[in-house]
C-alpha cells in the first residue's frame, strides 16, 4: 500500500489532485425535466507508480420525472487530477438539468458518501469541472421559464393545474377564458393557490361574465390589484415570488358558477427548479 501521505510525483506537482486507493466510488446523481437528456462524466487520473495520465468517461441517460438517476464509478487507485461533467444529447435549460458528483465508498443503495466534488445545473453550453466550479443547491440558479398549456376542464368545473413531484415553481402568468352558459348568474373569477388543502392566497379579478358572455380572466406578476382594460377583460396582479412547492395547486375560484359554464385550457407561465431531493 503507497504512503498516501507522501508527495505525489514530480511529474504532477503542482496541480490539484487527490489520492484514490482504489476502492472509492465516483457516484454521478441528475435530476432532468427535459426530453432526449444525455450526460457525460469524465475524468483524468494519474495512478500510482505510473508513467502516464489514464483517462476515463462514462454517460448516463436521466429520466424526464425529476428524480434521480445515478450512475457509480470505479476510477482506481491513483491520484485524481480532474472531472468534468456536460450535456452530450438534448437541449435543457438552465435549471432543467441538476448534477452532483460525490466521492464515497461502497455502491447502490450500500454508497456512503463523504465529499461532494460537483453540484450545479448544466445545459449544453454550461458545464461544470471539479475543481473549479462552485458548489451550488437546485434552488440556487436562475430557473427554467416554461410555457404550460394545461388541461380543460369539465363544464362547471374549476381550472386546476398541480406542482409536479420534484418542482418548484413560481407562477409568472396565467390566461384562461370563460364562456358563460345561458342561465342567469354574475360570475366572477378568482385565482387561487394552495397546498394540495389550505388556501395560501386568493386573487380576485374584476371581470364579471353575465348569461352567455364570453371574456378572459388573466393574472400576471407586476400588475397593480386590477387594471380594466374592458367590460370583459382585466388583468389582476399576482406577488412576486410566489414560490410553490410539489403538490401546490393553481386553481379558479368562481363565484356564481353555473353547470353549463366552460372554462378552456389556462395559459400560464412559470419558472421551474429542480428540488433535487
């Protein structure tokens, strides 16, 4: 067994490096929400009483569910000299793709880690490198602007669309339209989010549909409480950073709504994290 304390060779002094004895594992974890995702570990190690830098690469291709998929490696003994983690297949966008690289021992569901080398999004045109990039959490970037069209409901059923497993989102707008049925009623349009049960906001709006009246009721970040824009049309305001977790909803909350009325499928913005549990 080498003297994992002495100096390492002369040949590569100098750089950042750190003694494998051969029985670490490399455990690469991605968190995806993008289609046709691949991803590439490699790396450079110099083994010991060797004479050149060996390399090794491996890929490993994410689910699209948020969870994780992992990929274990067995670089051997020697000293590593460096790794870099890439987008090789597909087109993420920052915050849609989250990777960790840890060191540790054992594999499978027997992996103990105790370092973590890597931990950043990556798309195809930001990579990350161990040493060099910094450690960052899920929730620590930007986020993934996304356009959702979400899903009709019943007549004289409400709109609500749920926080998938893995997610956090905050919702940037929403526009959804509401035909009202023949029978008389005033109804009103509220937006509402909650946790799956408790109610955390209401937003009303000022668009009012009478018996068979067509009109869209939006909501957006950086509006006032209410701007009217028509009889039939009014933007309300939402708060910023509205931040809900998986299981959260996004629902309408209408006043007077009668069997016969439709609402179409809502229009909506969000930006979405990876929670990376």
């Amino acid at each position: 067994m080498p003297d994992t304390a002495a100096a390492p060779d002369a040949r590569i002094a100098g750089t950042v490096q750190r003694y494998l004895t051969g029985s670490e594992t490399l455990r690469l974890t991605v968190y995806n929400s993008a289609a046709n995702v691949r991803v590439s570990i490699a790396g450079r190690r110099f083994p010991y009483g060797g004479t050149t830098v060996s390399e090794f690469a491996s890929t490993l291709t994410p689910t699209t569910n948020r969870l994780a998929t992992v990929l274990d490696l067995t670089p051997g003994e020697g000293w590593l000299l460096g790794l870099a983690v890439r987008v090789v297949a597909g087109s993420p966008l920052e915050g849609q793709t989250y990777v960790v690289v840890e060191i540790g021992n054992g594999a499978g569901a027997t992996f103990q880690p105790f370092d973590t080398l890597i931990a950043d999004t990556v798309t195809s045109a930001h990579r990350v490198a161990w040493p060099g990039s910094p450690i960052r959490g899920p929730l620590d970037g930007p986020g993934a602007v996304r356009v959702i069209t979400g899903s009709t409901p019943a007549a004289g059923a409400e709109i609500s669309e749920t926080v998938p497993t893995g997610a956090r989102w905050e919702l940037k707008t929403l526009w959804v339209v509401l035909v009202a049925s023949a029978t008389v009623a005033t109804r009103t349009p509220q937006l509402r989010l909650d946790d799956g049960t408790t109610t955390l906001m209401q937003v009303p709006s000022v668009t009012q549909l009478v018996a068979s009246q067509t009109a869209a009721a939006e909501f957006a970040q950086g509006m006032p409480y209410a701007a009217q824009v028509n009889a039939l049309g009014a933007p309300s305001g939402l708060p910023v950073n509205n931040r809900l977790a998986a299981g959260h909803r996004i629902r309408t909350s209408t006043s007077n709504i009668q069997v016969g009325d439709q609402y179409g499928a809502p229009q909506y913005v969000v930006v979405e994290w990876l929670e990376g549990a």
